[in-house]
C-alpha cells in the first residue's frame, strides 16, 4: 500500500530495520486471522502463547523505554483487558461457591472466556507499529485481512472445480460453515469478521487521499469475499461502515441546520432498529421471510432464557464462563458463548459488567468520529471508529466480540482512533 502524505495522515517516520518484536507481532496476528483451528498447549491455546510472546518483546524493545501516559487510551486498555476479567471472574467464583441456582460454572469454562480479553493489549505494539512504521505498521494486520479474502474465493473456487470443501464445518485448518445454499456454495470463517476493519481503512483512506487501485482493487476483494460469506452478520457489520463513512462526509459538508437534522435521522432510526430487532428476538413481532430459517430461531429461543437468567442477578451477572441452566449452550466447544453476545453480557456480567465493556469502545467511536468530522480529514481515527462500530454491531448476533479475532479487531480499531505522533525509541 502506498504511504499517506503527512497532511492527510500521520507521519511516517523510518524505524531503524526490523527488530524481534514486530516479527513477533507479524506472526501473533497472522495466525488470528488465519488460523481458527488452533492448537492446544495442556488447557492454554497456542495463540495465547504467541500473544503473550509477541507483547513480551514489545515490552523489552519498546514499551518498557516509554511512559504509559504516551498511549492515548492506555489506562483505560489496561482496565479492560486486566481489571473487568479478573473482577467478574471473581464474581463467578462467588456464585459457584454460593451454590448458583441460575447458572452452572466451571474454572475452564471462566479461564476460556477471561482470556478473550487478553488479546486488547495487542493495542500497545499496535500503535508503536504505526509510530515507528506508518503505513507499513498498518500493512502489518491489513495484509493478513486480505490473503483470508483469497483463502475464502480459493476456496470456493476448489468446491466447484473438485467438490472440495463439501458440506463441512471443518476444512484444513478452517472451522467454519462450508456447504451449498440458495445464494450459492457458503465459505463461512468466524475471523472474516477483520474484513470489516479493513474495509473501514480503505473506504477512510478512499474518502481522505482519492481512488488508487490497490484501494479500488482490495475494497473489491473484500466486499466479494464478504458475499461468498452468506452471513448476514458481517454483511451488517459492513453495511454499517459504508453507511457511517457516507454520512460522516455528508456531515462535512452541510451547515449546522442540517447537521441538526441529519443526527435525528441517524437516531431515530437506529433507535427504530433496535427497537424492532428486540420485538423480533423476543417474539413480539413475526420474523419476515429473509429470517425464517433455523439460524435464526436459534437466536429466538436464547433470548428468553439468557433474559430469565439475567433478571436473577441483573447487576454484578453469574460471572465470566457461566452457562444458563441446565446446561443451555450453543458450542460444547465453548459452552458459556451465545450468538446474542449483549444479552449473554447481561446474564453473565450484569448492568455494570455490561456498561463497563462497552464503555471503551463507545468512548472511542466518539473521540474517532469527532476527530474526523471537523479539520482536515483523516483516515485512521474515521477508519479507527467505523471498525468498532462495525464489530459491536455484528455481534449483536453473532458471538464475535468475546472471541480471539473480535478482540483484534477492536484492538485495531482503538490503535486507530489514538494519536500516533512519532515518539523517540531510545
């Protein structure tokens, strides 16, 4: 990708070769994003090494020669990624011990989805690759992004030439959904979930810095690999970026009137999504057509039970890891996960738990967004804020936040959205 201009983005400044601890990040975020069929060291997943790896280097190289005041959004990273997992792992310690009627809890199931926040302190060496690399730092989880897009036409290209992959949720190394529907052969990956960072940084980039084809030619390849995922979802979670950054440069561009006019539009209807999608979930209002299938009434049936279970602890939750009873799961793999990931946050973290995850990253939407709507326009904070907004959004019904690859993508988002002057790397 060609380098920004300093006017339009940030600067650039040349770091001196490669060092141990980009490799290392390199590696750790190539293996999210392509790899979902991770391997297991004893109980502890090969990618929690690799992060923790990757971070220890950054750490010795970089991030221990530099103030934490020097990472915009720093505390609050460290808050959620350390602080929010310990408390209401604790608080589902309390429960267990208490004799839970409402939830069932297990030490493996509390240390699988605690972990998911680790992966947020990709955040630190994220930025420093921006700092010390520019634009190359974000070719850094840009690149990956774009070979799953490959790996996802490859293969559905194999299943119409050799019938490879069939009717599948596992090929190679991919877990997924493979098979054949309506639309045409499916090539469903969990971590097609990046695309939508990827397509909010080329669409940002787009918008401040004029057409290319290496821009023309990746938003393509993202939004057909996004087709060939038939999941509504992403489709979501994309449509969202693409809405956002329209109604961003339409915002730049008219008077405050109409400003006024265009924010009651934007919540209004948002808020009338909200609304209808809740009726829906909870069976106030009938499903139209293009719902009517099994994935969604999966969807329909935890609603009730994930609301029943929240209402008996509704401020603290059951803590991290807890499964409604009796044994009311979705994955066996990862039985505390549920598609309507706000509602599972409710059951298992309660109000708090709930405001206290996304408190992070709304706040971010909001420094992008302002950022990008007045001065010169730039890429990464608009880029940063619809990448988060796209991911809170698709995993509105879709377990994608509380997994490996969601906390990246809000990672990369929040390396975004902070300021990335550069800063001497002693």
């Amino acid at each position: 990708m060609e380098q920004e201009t300093t006017s339009a983005a940030d600067p650039a400044p040349r770091a001196p070769g490669l060092r141990v601890w980009i490799v290392s990040l390199a590696v750790v975020i190539a293996y999210i994003t392509l790899v979902t069929d991770d391997a297991d060291l004893g109980p502890i997943p090969l990618k929690l090494f690799l992060v923790a790896g990757a971070f220890a280097a950054w750490w010795a190289q970089v991030g221990r020669k530099r103030a934490l005041h020097e990472y915009q959004l720093g505390v609050p990273v460290l808050l959620f990624a350390i602080a929010i997992p310990v408390t209401w792992s604790l608080v589902g310690a309390v429960q267990a011990i208490g004799g839970d009627a409402v939830g069932l809890h297990g030490l493996t199931w509390t240390m699988q989805e605690a972990s998911r926040f680790v992966y947020l302190l990709l955040y630190f060496p994220l930025l420093d690759a921006r700092r010390l690399y520019g634009r190359r730092g974000i070719d850094l989880w840009l690149l990956p992004i774009l070979a799953l897009c490959v790996v996802t036409v490859l293969l559905c290209l194999s299943h119409y030439l050799t019938g490879t992959p069939g009717d599948t949720v596992g090929f190679l190394f991919f877990q997924g959904v493979f098979q054949s529907n309506t639309g045409g052969y499916r090539v469903f990956i969990g971590n097609q979930v990046l695309f939508i960072a990827a397509t909010a940084l080329l669409l940002a980039e787009l918008a401040s810095l004029g057409s290319s084809r290496l821009r023309i030619g990746g938003l393509a390849l993202l939004i057909g690999s996004t087709y060939l995922s038939h999941t509504r979802g992403i489709w979501l979670g994309m449509s969202i970026v693409c809405a956002g950054v329209l109604l961003l440069l339409l915002w730049r561009q008219v008077d405050a009137y109409r400003r006024r006019v265009l924010m009651r539009v934007v919540s209004g209807v948002a808020l009338l999504g909200i609304v209808i999608g809740v009726a829906v979930l909870f069976g106030a209002l009938p499903r139209p057509s293009f719902l009517a299938d099994t994935s969604a009434g999966l969807r329909e049936q935890q609603a009730p039970k994930l609301w029943n279970a929240f209402e008996h602890n509704p401020v603290l939750g059951d803590g991290l890891g807890a499964v409604v009873r009796p044994r009311f799961v979705r994955d066996p793999g990862a039985p505390w996960s549920y598609e309507l990931t706000y509602l599972q946050l409710l059951f298992q973290m309660g109000v708090l738990g709930l405001l206290a995850v996304l408190a992070l990253p709304l706040a971010a939407v909001r420094r992008g967004l302002r950022e990008a709507a007045t001065g010169a326009l730039r890429a990464p904070p608009l880029a940063g804020a619809m990448t988060i907004l796209g991911i809170l959004v698709a995993s509105a019904t879709n377990p994608y936040l509380m997994s490996s690859f969601g906390m990246l993508c809000v990672a990369i988002g929040l390396s975004l959205v902070a300021r990335a002057e550069p800063v001497p790397a002693g």
